[in-house]
C-alpha cells in the first residue's frame, strides 16, 4: 500500500513508460471526434445541436445523443455509449473509442459481419435446477421456468425461418456458469443468446440487452475499469450488431420501456468464442411485469421479439457473406 501511495504522489505521468500506460489513463488521453463531423463520414446531417439534444439524420436514419451523457438512440433504440458526449472544441464531440466501436458496427454492420457463422444458434436459459434466479414478488413466478419457456419458443421460431437452433439446457437442471459457454462450443454455436428475467426495485421495469465491455472501459452499470482480455473481445463489433438488433426487436414486441443495449462483463460473456449476447427480458420484482410474463401469449411476444433480432443479424451476416 505504501509502495502504491508513493507512485501516486508521484502523478500519472510519470509512473509508466508510454508502452504499459493503463488503459484508463490511456482512455483520458484518446481523442475525440466532433459530433458534425462524425455526422459528416456517416452521411448524417446534424439538425439540432442545443445542450438537451442533438439531432442527426439522413436517409430514413435518425442518431439522438443527449449531450454529458452516455446515451444515444439508433433509429429510436437506445444504445449505451463508452464515454459521456462532452464538450470538444466549441462545441460537441464523441470519444473515438465510442465512433470506431459504437457507432461504426450500428452504421456499417456489414464491415463488422464478414468472416463470421451463421448456422448454428446456440440459445442459453439462464439458472436452472437448485439455481431459480428472480423470483415474482406477487405470483411467485421463478425466472429459471421462464427462461426455459422463452427460449423454447425461440428455438421453434428460429427454426421456421430455416436456421438451427440449439440449447445450452433443455431441461430444469442445475448447471454451471463456465459449462454454458463450453455446451455452446461443443454444440458447434455461431452465436450465442443467454436468455434471463430481472429483479431490483418495486418501480424497475423495462427490458436490456448487454454485450461484453470492451476492454478499458466500465461497465453501463458503473464498476471498474478492467484491462482484461477475453477471447470475446474479437467479436466486438459483431457483439454490437447481435445486440442491437435484439434489443431493437424486443423493445417493440414487449412494449416495455427500452432500457437499451448497455455493457456488462457477466461470466457467460466473457467465456463464450462467438459473437454474443445477454437478453433480460423484463423485471419478475415489477408487479404489472410479472403479471403479463404469466400469460403466455405475452411470453410468446418476448420471444417473437429475440427471435425477430436474431433473424435480422442472420440475415445481415448472411448479406456480408455475399459482399
Ligand atoms: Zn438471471
């Protein structure tokens, strides 16, 4: 601790050679790009700038961002920044970081799809067996039964539009967090859906997708910064395309409040060797939540929503494929 004390009195600057500069410091150092010109390279034209909203648009595209924050809407879905937007210049700017690994796989998927599968899609029912996961605070329900539900109902709608699907569980059975990845790969997955329930406060509701958390960066929720490199970290910007089309999906079908596509390191998303993604499909602990997941006409349209995003990125992977 002492030693630890010394340096930081010391000041970063002084404390590294420029080659093991920690991700963090290097991250403050990262440039930014202004917002016009951003909007410039992607097409987009900027048609409101003001300190509450700035305003993109440009062929049937509209980009939101809410400046001092990390959110941004693509065509309407909020998707989680790295960086807050902040002041760059005179005016507004986005930290590179967020252009090359936000925003480019969202506005140019195909440069982010090539060279990846698109047979096999391997859908993974959160908890099982001793583990229930949430649990509804009005009927009860157990997050584990409705991860099976759900990603039973996917598997049989991925398997109509003429893909594969296959599953980490097929039954009520306990099962370790690092087998899920491994049943995954071992059934030969392309990519990869993890499918759970949330719990928190009486008033959470909504539905999320998160993506593993680029290296350097903190997770959507806070945490820390982790300079840790996964075999996941590859498919960054596939990662991106599979969640956003997910949650763009789910958004509508649930009509659930969007949450958005946010990051997060969860053990599944760091373990996992193909483009993945982590669906909480609504909040068991919010009252009126629990009751429509106990109708299974809603549960249905949950799924329909996933298995609508997982058919689109499909799709996308296909497209790039062909060039
Ligand atoms: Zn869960």
């Amino acid at each position: 601790m002492l030693r630890r004390h010394f340096l930081q009195a010391l000041g970063p600057a002084m404390l590294y050679p420029s080659w093991m500069v920690p991700r963090a410091l290097a991250q403050a150092a990262d440039t930014h790009l202004a917002v016009r010109d951003f909007g410039a390279r992607y097409g987009l034209r900027v048609t409101q700038m003001t300190e509450r909203a700035i305003l993109l648009a440009g062929e049937g595209r509209t980009l939101t961002f809410v400046p001092k924050t990390q959110q941004a809407r693509w065509n309407s879905t909020l998707v989680w920044l790295l960086a807050p937007v902040s002041a760059w210049r005179g005016s507004w700017g986005l930290l590179q970081s967020d252009v090359q690994m936000v925003m480019d796989p969202l506005l140019r998927p195909s440069n982010h799809l090539r060279g990846v599968g698109h047979r096999v899609v391997a859908l993974d029912p959160g908890h099982g067996g001793s583990d229930e996961g949430a649990r509804g605070r009005v009927h009860g329900l157990k997050e584990k039964d409705l991860n099976l539900d759900v990603a039973r109902r996917i598997r049989s709608k991925i398997a109509n539009s003429g893909y594969r699907a296959v599953m980490t569980r097929e039954t009520d059975r306990t099962m370790s967090l690092d087998e899920r990845p491994r049943r995954a790969r071992a059934l030969g997955a392309d990519l990869f859906v993890s499918i759970h329930f949330n719990a928190g406060p009486r008033t959470a509701e909504g539905v999320e997708t998160f993506i593993l958390t680029p290296r350097g960066f903190r997770t959507t929720d806070g945490g820390s910064v982790s300079t840790a490199t996964y075999a996941a970290h590859r498919f960054n910007g596939a990662n991106r395309v599979l969640g956003h089309a997910i949650q763009r999906r789910l958004r509508v079908s649930s009509q659930a409040t969007d949450r958005g596509l946010r990051h997060a390191r969860f053990s599944v998303l760091r373990g996992i060797q193909c483009p993945a993604a982590l669906v909480e499909g609504g909040f068991l602990s919010h009252a009126r939540t629990e009751g429509l997941l106990r109708d299974p006409a809603y549960r249905d349209r949950i799924a329909q929503g996933i298995a609508d995003g997982i058919n689109d990125y499909l799709r996308g992977v296909a497209a790039a494929a062909r060039g």
